[in-house]
C-alpha cells in the first residue's frame, strides 16, 4: 500500500487557524477582550496579508466558545448598505441559531417591516431581508442598516448577554453611500450593548475617517496595528512546522549536514514581511524538500 500523502504544515489559502496558527496571542486577547466587553469599540489596522483576519477569526471562535456570539460582516464586496445589513442577517442565523435559538425570533419581532421569517428543515428560525428592499432609494437602504443595528443591540440589551459585530474592511463604507462613514458612526455610537470590532488595510482612508475631520474621530480605541511577526518566532516557529511533516532543517557545509542554520530565517528574509508571503515560501519549501527529507538555505533560494 502506498503510503498515506502528508497534508501541507502550512495554510496558503482561506482564514487560518488552529495548528497552522502562528503567534498573535496578544493581538487576539486584545480583540477578545473587546469582544467580550459591550460597548467597546476597536479599530484593528494592518496592510493585507498580514493575518489581520485570522486574528479576528481566532478570536471571535474564542469568544463564541465563551458565550459570546460574533457577527462577522466583510464589507470588501458589498456595494450597498444593504449588502452590508444582509451579510449582518446571514453571521445571525449562523451565530445565534447555535446558542440562542429564541434570540433570532426576538430579532425578527424587531424588524417586522425589514426581514423574512422562515424555517429550516430542523424547525430552526432563518431571517433574510425582504428583497424589496435591495432596490430602495440610498436613505432608505441607510435605515434599513440602521435598523438592522439598533436590532441587534436592543435584543442584546434585553437578554443582557454580549454580542461582537465585526466590521472588517470597514473603511469600505465610504464607496458605498455618501457620508457613508458619517451614517455608521451615527449608529454604533448610540449602542452600549454590543461591541464593535472596525478592521482594515487601506491605511489612507482610515486615517482620514479616524483623523480630527473623520467621522470617526475619537469614537474608537487607540487601534491595533498589525504588522510582521516577530522575525526570530516566525523562524523557529517554521522550522518546528517543517518538522511536523518530516522535513528537517539543516545547513549543507563542506559536504557535511548540520541541523538549524537559519532555513526558517532565511524564508522570513526573503518573503518578508508579509505574513502570507511567507508562508507561501515555507510551502514552496516543503514541497520540494518533503522527498529528501530535509530543507537547507540553499533550497530557500531555489523555492523563492
């Protein structure tokens, strides 16, 4: 029997977690904390491929496990405001459907004019906006997000139990409506029973919107920076996870194989500083080493 292919140690595609998770402990109990508070509100910055949405993957599946469910809404790809209040509706189906199953019928008690009450094969309430409303006039696609929020914090209020709504990409608003950052401010600010987790990459943006004339000026806590991992446990970090998948860090010099020397530091060096980037390297390595057995700096090179 052919022996059983080896999965990949390192995760190139989709959010990341678990094992292939590396570092980030203070930047996820931060978000955590945030998340577990209502009425806080956090900005989380950081250029793309960073990690910055593993982050809040982790710790939104911490808060979950914790009892606190987390809304996540991707504002990247939405065009509308109503995108946005829909891909709201879709995290609450999923989110509260698993812990507060009464919760999502609260939600559609309060958005009576706005939503669509139907039920799953289990018996399991689902919500989903009233398509009339995709095609409404730009104010009333603004209440209708409005009301979706203030939704979502009323019931939370009122089961005085926490929920997290994240906003990543959120500096994406503004393309959306005018004074579309001005609108989102003017709903989060009223809501003390939720907390808020506003996330993105475009830096220029996002400084002009939190800056002295943004709308959201001073409404945010001092922000998250993400940036590279620390270059030192990334490195070692890599060469444990070669290693998991039976491939050894070693140095080829003067004909003799010696273990370390630098392979995981040298990917960091090139690929640097993007997370994913280097990660992507660390695959290509592996990929090319697995046969052997063992990767070197030299094989660094060739896979870059």
């Amino acid at each position: 029997m052919a022996p059983r292919p080896r999965t990949p140690p390192f995760a190139i595609h989709g959010r990341v977690a678990g094992e292939f998770f590396a570092d980030r402990a203070a930047e996820v109990k931060r978000v955590l904390g945030v998340m577990r508070a209502p009425g806080t509100k956090l900005l989380v910055r950081g250029r793309r491929r960073m990690g910055k949405t593993s982050i809040l993957d982790v710790a939104g599946a911490r808060a979950t496990r914790l009892g606190t469910p987390v809304l996540f809404a991707d504002l990247s790809t939405a065009q509308t405001l109503v995108e946005v209040a829909s891909r709201l509706m879709l995290a609450a189906n999923a989110a509260l459907q698993r812990h507060w199953h009464t919760h999502l019928l609260d939600l559609a008690k309060r958005l009576t004019q706005s939503v669509q009450l139907t039920y799953d094969d289990s018996g399991r309430p689902v919500l989903a906006l009233s398509p009339s409303l995709f095609g409404a006039k730009p104010g009333a696609q603004a209440q209708t997000l409005a009301d979706v929020l203030d939704a979502i914090n009323a019931m939370a209020a009122a089961k005085r139990r926490p929920v997290a709504i994240v906003l990543d990409e959120f500096q994406e608003i503004e393309r959306m409506a005018d004074r579309g950052a001005w609108h989102l401010r003017g709903i989060i600010q009223r809501h003390d029973a939720v907390s808020y987790v506003c996330a993105g990459s475009r830096r220029s943006i996002i400084d002009a919107m939190t800056g002295p004339d943004g709308a959201f000026y001073k409404l945010l806590d001092p922000p998250l920076e993400v940036g590279p991992i620390e270059p030192g446990f990334l490195a070692r970090w890599i060469e444990s996870r070669l290693a998991t998948r039976g491939v050894t860090a070693a140095a080829v010099t003067g004909g003799a194989v010696s273990t370390g020397a630098g392979v995981g530091a040298r990917c960091v060096e090139l690929a640097g500083p993007s997370t994913l980037d280097v990660m992507l390297l660390a695959r290509t390595l592996w990929e090319r080493s697995v046969a052997a057995g063992k990767a070197t700096r030299d094989g660094v090179d060739q896979a870059f």
